[in-house]
C-alpha cells in the first residue's frame, strides 16, 4: 500500500527569466525546502535547484527558463509520511498531524472520542473528534472540536495513540 502524501506547496506564476516560480507554502516547515531535495508533484518528482525563502521562490531541475517553468504554475507539491520526519525537526511536546490522527481522546480515565481530523482556524489547531458510542448513545454530539492547547491537553502519547485532556467533556457537552 503506497503511503499515503501530504500537500505541503504550490507552485504560483514564474517570475523572471530564469525559472524562478512563486512558492506558496501550506506546512509549518519550510525548513524542508532545500536545494536538491526532491519531492513528488502531479507533474511527477521535481528536485529544487535553488529556493529563497526570503522572496517567497523556487527553481526545479530541469526548468530553468521561463518557458519551460511556466508548465509548473499551480502545481502543488507533495511529501510523504517518511520524507516528512526525515525532513522536518519538532520541538520537544510538537507532534505531526498525522501522529495525532487516530489518537484516542481520555479525560480522568473516560474515553471522549477519537481524533480524525485537524482544522487550524488563526493560529489554533483544534481536534476534530468522533464522540465515542457511548456518550453518543446518552446524548451527546456525534462530533466535537477541541482546542489543541495548554489549556484543554495535559499530553499527547502518539507511541499508545493516546490525548489526555482535561475540561474535554465541558466543551464536548456544550457541543
């Protein structure tokens, strides 16, 4: 089963004569973009041959004139789950989306839900979390957000799949 690929850029309109492409970014690691790294694409794989991030451009392999990088406008780039955390660092307490998804969601020993899916609204990451059967069946909503922060996560242990929350069932009750 291939792995599964992350969106991570998109290629604008050229700038210049020489290839240079606009490069808009949908990850929080730009750290990733270096020359000579290569990365999948609906235009197959593409290895950057100069980045300024500075600017906000990007220059592929094989396409440094404007007539040939005027094939790359809006292509979007792709990593997979491998080249991800070969590619980009976390902090210590960060953790990949995709570690976080599938995570079951526990206040005080009780099982709220499971994660499967992350929305970032601002500057916020909230859980999207399926509501367990259980508290499902006595009343309350199929589907709840929870803020991925301080104040609602005591930890995450993506090793067990595991999100201990406190406050969780307030938010979910008022959902």
């Amino acid at each position: 089963m291939p792995s599964e690929k992350f969106f991570i850029a998109q290629i604008g309109r050229t700038v210049g004569l020489w290839g240079d492409l606009k490069f808009h970014l949908h990850t929080d690691f730009p750290e990733q973009f270096q020359k000579g790294v290569t990365f999948q694409s609906s235009r197959g794989d593409l290895t950057i041959a100069d980045v300024n991030m500075k600017r906000g451009l990007v220059r592929f392999q094989g396409y440094e004139n404007i007539d040939a990088a005027k094939k790359l406008t809006n292509v979007k780039l792709y990593a997979d789950e491998a080249q991800t955390k070969a590619n980009c660092h976390l902090e210590k307490g960060q953790h990949f989306w995709f570690d976080i998804i599938g995570c079951d969601v526990v206040e005080n020993g009780e099982v709220l839900g499971k994660v499967d899916d992350i929305q970032r609204l601002a500057d916020v990451d909230y859980l999207s979390i399926v509501t367990d059967t259980k508290l499902v069946e006595a009343g309350m909503s199929k589907q709840f957000l929870l803020p991925y922060i301080d104040r609602y996560i005591i930890d995450a242990d993506t090793d067990k799949k595991l999100i201990r929350v406190k406050d969780g069932k307030d938010v979910l009750e008022a959902s």
